[in-house]
C-alpha cells in the first residue's frame, strides 16, 4: 500500500511459476523421446495445465536434460522442436510451432486506420551464419565420484552435476534414482560415497551459411553450445531453422486500439513508404482495460 487508495501489484504467471519448479532431467540417448511425453512429464512435476501444437505430437526427441527448472528443461525442449512458450491471456502453457514467414501462411491485415501514428521500424542485425553444437550421448565405462561426505539419519536427494549409471552406494539404501540424481535413505548418521559410471558427450558442429551474403559482408556468426538436445538426429535442421528464423529482420512496433493480436500470429502490418510487413507477434504489451489499447512488436520481413 503506497497510500489509503493506492496498490501496487507484482504479479508472477505461468512461466515465471516454472522457474521455481525443480525437474529431474533426464537422458533419452537411444532411442529417444516423443516431444508429447517428454512435455509431458516437465509439466506434471509443475502441476500446471498445458497445449502441445498437434504438428510437434510425434517430433523425437534425443539427448539429455540436466537436473534443473521446469522452465529451463522447457526451454531446452522448444528449442529442439522449433518451438514457442507462451501463457498470456490463457490460463494453460501453450506450446506452439514458431512462425518462419514464407508468404504463404495465413495473415491478419493491420492498416494504418487500425493503429495509431506513432510507430517505428528497424532493422536487425545481419546474421550470417549459425553453428549449433550437438551432444550425442553413449554410455562409458569410466568411474565417476558423485558425492562424497557425512550426513545425519534421514532421507535425502543427492543431484549429480554429470548423468551417471551403474550406481554404487555404501552408508545409504537407494530408494529411487535417474542419470542426474539418487535419492537415498542413511539409517545411521555417517560417511556416504555414492559413484557410478559416465556418459560420453560426442560433440558434433552443424554449421550453415547464408548463400545470399556475398564477399563484401563482415561475417556475424550465431554460436550456439549448450542445447543438449540437439545431435546427430536433428542438428542440420535445427541449424537451417533457427538462420531462416534470424533472417526476419525487419522489427516493427506499432500501437493498436481495440483489437490486439496474439503472440506467436502472423500479421500484415502497413508499414513506412508504402510498404508492408508479414512477421510474427513477438511481444504484445496490454493495458488492462480487456487490451484495449496493445503495443506490438512484429519481427518479420518486408512484403
């Protein structure tokens, strides 16, 4: 309370909600994982409703997720699966297919009438290249030690900062465990050493250019290391992906009374000198007033 009349409300949703939430992680190196299942399993140990697009059901899904938050092992996932996350205006977590704008996909017409006389239009910088790093994941045979130390009588989960199998334990009963955890009952406060064997990660570089860069542009090239569900499954195209995505450079901000788009939609936005933009919502920010009044941002590029 600022005041007898004034309030001042901080509000978390969904996804910020996700961030607070530990998952287990897991590996999935074989023969892998239905993005369904594995969105699936993040988002019950979050306990939160959630929308899967149909066209990403059946996509697999090979590699490893470390022990985390649900919000960092869903991030890892969209990624993946050239995916969206968003929860605005919804009280579910939808997962929906990312937009790369060829001029085929189905718009809504924004005219000039439809938005107000203040706006801009920038241009992103030029991205060249990308090189995405693949992690394909086998079981070795090399000894690791994953905790050493005392502990009282009591039940805990140890997490390891590596996947491990073939767990051993002495001072403790295994109760339930995966590669990223062990979670063990010590009957007796003692010394506990728990070790086990490592995964290899074979790293892989999937690399692609942009062809219509000529000789005379400086080089950006997007690096990209630490997705490790990405690998020899489906390094090439998450690399051909994510360069089409960052081809749309085109950022147009705009103010819209009455009507406000969706994130994720694909609008048709009159645009400066006569031209027009087809791109994805980005960012929509509402007033409260049901949205009546939105500032968008359109990332796409010029019709």
């Amino acid at each position: 309370n600022a005041s007898a009349t004034e309030y001042q409300f901080e509000c978390v949703d969904a996804v910020g909600i996700l961030d607070r939430i530990p998952y287990h992680g897991g590996l999935w190196a074989y023969e892998g994982i239905r993005a369904q299942y594995l969105l699936d399993e993040i988002m019950q140990a979050a306990a939160l409703p959630y929308e899967l697009d149909t066209a990403l059901y059946d996509v697999f899904v090979i590699g490893w997720l470390p022990a985390t938050t649900c919000r960092a092992a869903l991030q890892q996932l969209a990624f993946a699966i050239g995916a969206y996350v968003d929860c605005s205006r919804s009280n579910v977590v939808k997962v929906y297919q990312s937009p790369i704008i060829s001029g085929e996909e189905p718009a809504v017409l924004v005219t000039a009438a439809q938005k107000g006389s203040s706006q801009s239009l920038e241009m992103k910088k030029l991205v060249t290249g990308v090189e995405v790093t693949g992690h394909n994941y086998s079981r070795g045979s090399e000894a690791v030690n994953l905790y050493e130390g005392t502990l009282a009588a009591g039940i805990y989960e140890i997490p390891f900062s590596e996947p491990a199998h073939s767990l051993s334990i002495s001072g403790a009963v295994l109760i339930a465990s995966g590669v990223n955890y062990a979670r063990i009952r010590v009957a007796e406060g003692g010394a506990l050493a728990i070790s086990g064997q490592n995964y290899i990660d074979n790293q892989q570089l999937f690399s692609v250019r942009n062809q219509a860069v000529n000789a005379y542009v400086v080089e950006n090239i997007l690096s990209i290391k630490d997705a490790t569900l990405v690998n020899a499954y489906n390094g090439n195209a998450v690399a051909a992906r994510v360069l089409a995505y960052y081809q749309q450079r085109y950022l147009q901000k705009i103010k819209m009374y009455g009507q406000t788009l969706q994130i994720g939609q694909v609008a048709l936005v009159d645009t400066l000198s006569e031209n027009r933009i087809r791109g994805a919502v980005e960012k929509a920010s509402i007033d409260l007033a049901k949205g009546f009044v939105a500032n968008l941002e359109v990332v796409g590029v010029v019709e």
